[in-house]
C-alpha cells in the first residue's frame, strides 16, 4: 500500500504571498488533491551553496522527520523543484511571537497568557529532548501561532541530536538568547533551551530581552558579557512566581539550573508559576487559548510577492549537489500523511496496488485476502480480530 506517486510542485496549489526569511521562502500552500493546507519553505539552491548550508537545510530536514509533537512544526513532504528545495510544513497563520510581543499594543502580555505559551513551549522541548535533540535557538520570532491560538517551535535549522552519554560544543545561536555555556564554547547538552524558555518568560513577561533593552544599540561583546557577568532586573510586572521561575531557568550554572537536573522537563512543570495549568489537558491539545488570532487579520510586516526575492548570481550546480538534493526531496513523512487522509477522508482515493492501479487489498472488503496461503501472521491476526469483531457486532444488534 503507498501513494499513487511522488510529491511535486504539480500537487501543490501555491498562493501568491511569500514571506521572506534570510535564504528561505514561506508561502501558503494547498494539497490539490486532499485540499489541505499547508505552509511551503522553500531554500534557493543558489543560495544554499553561496552559503554553504548544505548540511544545516538536511540537517533540519532530518529533524523534522524524527519529531512528532503538537508543539513542534511538523514536516509533511520534502521535495525539489529546478531551482529550490521544498519543506512542506505545518500551517500556522497566527504570526509569531515577537510580532505578537511588540505590534499588538503595551509590549508583553499578561500572566495567563505567559504561562499558557510557556507551557506549551515546555512540552515541545520535552518532545525534542526525548529524541535526544537540542534545539538551541529559542527566541520569539521561531514561536509560531496557528489559526486557533495555539504555538508551536519551528526553524530547526540549528538543532542537533545529542549522543546517548555524551555532551556536544557550539557556539550558535542568536545574541541575547544564547546561555552562558554556549557563550563560553563549554560542552552542554540540553541546558541550553531551559536558559532559552527563561530568556522568553521574561520578554513575554517584560516586553524586552532580560539582556537589551528594547531598540536598544549595544555590541554584540556587550551582551555577551551581561549574559555571563549580569544578573536580569524585574519590574513590577513580574510576579512573584514569575520572577522565581525566570530566575532558576537564567542560572549562570546550567547544573544548578531548572530543567537540568534529574527531573529534567518534569521539574519544571511542577514550578509554581505553573500551577493553573494542566499537562495532560495540554498534551491532549484540549486547553483553550486565551488569545485566538482573528483570521481576516495578517500578523506579520514583511509580506512580499515571490517575484521580489532577489536572485543569486555566480553560483553553478553539478553533479555533487545533485546528490545532496537526492538525499533531502524524499517525498512524503508516514505521521502526517496518515493524519492528512485520516483528516481529509482521501485515503482510498489517492492510494494504488499493484501496476493496474487496484484499490489494496486490505482496503477492499468485498474480496478478503487468502488467508490460508498467505505467509505474514500480521495479516492473517488482522483478518481474524476483524472477522470476531463482526461477529461479534452482529450477535449484539440481532433480536
């Protein structure tokens, strides 16, 4: 049983809007065939090599694979036109938090909302951490929102996993955000992203970074140095539990800091500034926003037609790239297929057996598989729970 064919652009429908993000595109996109939207990254290829990001864009592409959370964008397809390579991604229309942070009134937000993006983003950095995976660049711009209010981490260009038992060095990240270990080039492993949630409680909080202030111009060696010599100041926005957990998550010390001990993730839910909020209500996906983004809004500056995307010139592809290419448009990703023809009811339409193009024969009630000559027990346990479920639905509804 597998997809009638290989994704291309042909199957997408774009819409004409793009928004513009260093070497990438983001615009809208629909599936032509199920009529799911979905939001379209593409990478010049160009660019990608003028840059040499060739690792960073498979890396993120390879990360996105192995991760499937409600709080993390999700990868749907990977392909390659003549000139781009293609991440098609989760939707998510809401704008993202910085926009929402500093364009929407009195900078920052209030307590609840604090802690219900707070909250959520806990979740997904316990999803990544769980596939040993360090995100290292939490800030608000990569804090994305989707249509009903909810956030998701997106732009793992810069995660890495982490060896089972071993610590890894890199000095990434985005000035301001990044935890004194990564200033330092010390080994870390997934301390970095609790100093990041820290770094966005307080802007969400404060309506600035705990490092600059707001438009403020200062060296990147200035910041650098707060972050490693200066302790954060607290307004009187901050509440108590506020403060507290801001404080424990900027530790200097990453082992002393919230989220790096032995209780990890589970540590830092159980903090007080937390304890309005339901986990497993949140996992569930059944907490309601208390901010719903209003759709016939458009929460972003930088909108620009494609066709505005400036070139790059000097820069030939050959047979090397292609084989990077080869390893990066693999088609679709098995989570989120299933979930789109589970979602959009298209399952048999756009699924083939065989070369005459049968519908598969576990789809096809009407001829149930020989079971007696078939090899796989999978298929023959499968037929006879099927088989006893009928019956037994049968004996429950007769007179």
């Amino acid at each position: 049983m597998c997809h009638r064919r290989f994704l291309t652009c042909c199957d997408l429908k774009l819409k004409p809007e793009t928004w513009s993000c260093f070497s990438s595109q983001v615009c809208a996109c629909q599936v032509r065939a199920t009529g799911k939207m979905y939001a379209c990254k593409k990478l010049e290829k160009k660019r990608i090599k003028k840059r040499k990001g060739e690792s960073m864009a498979l890396n993120e592409k390879q990360i996105l694979e192995k991760v499937n959370s409600r709080f993390v964008v999700s990868l749907a397809y990977a392909y390659e036109t003549k000139d781009a390579l293609c991440l098609v991604l989760t939707i998510m229309n809401g704008g993202d938090l910085k926009f929402h942070i500093y364009n929407m009134g009195t900078p920052g937000f209030d307590k609840d909302r604090v802690q219900f993006y707070a909250a959520q983003i806990c979740c997904g950095l316990e999803h990544l951490h769980r596939e040993s995976i360090v995100y290292r660049d939490l800030k608000p711009e990569n804090i994305l929102l989707d249509d009903n209010g909810h956030i998701r981490i997106s732009d793992l260009g810069l995660a890495i996993k982490v060896p089972d038992g071993e610590l890894i060095r890199g000095r990434v990240g985005t000035v301001g955000y990044m935890a004194p270990e990564v200033i330092n080039n010390e080994k870390y492993a997934m301390s970095p992203d609790w100093w990041g949630l820290g770094c966005l409680i307080y802007e969400m909080t404060a309506g600035r970074s705990p490092f600059r202030a707001r438009k403020e111009r200062v060296k990147r060696e200035e910041v650098e140095r707060r972050v490693q010599e200066e302790e954060e100041e607290y307004n009187e926005k901050f509440t108590e539990d506020t403060k507290a957990i801001c404080r424990m998550l900027l530790t200097k010390d990453p082992k002393q800091r919230l989220g790096c001990k032995v209780d990890r993730a589970e540590g830092v839910k159980a903090h007080s500034f937390f304890k309005n909020i339901n986990f497993k209500r949140m996992e569930a996906g059944i907490v309601e926003p208390p901010f719903v983004p209003d759709p016939r809004a458009v929460y972003c500056k930088d909108v620009l037609d494609i066709e505005q995307f400036s070139t790059v010139k000097g820069v030939n592809l050959d047979q090397t790239d292609n084989d990077f290419y080869s390893k990066f448009a693999t088609g679709s990703v098995s989570i989120p297929w299933q979930n789109e023809m589970i979602e959009t009811e298209c399952f048999r339409d756009l699924n083939v057996f065989g070369a005459q193009g049968m519908i598969p024969p576990d789809l096809d009630w009407n001829h149930p598989p020989d079971v007696f000559n078939c090899t796989s027990k999978l298929t023959l346990c499968l037929y006879f729970t099927s088989k006893a479920q009928i019956t037994s639905n049968i004996q429950k509804t007769s007179p």
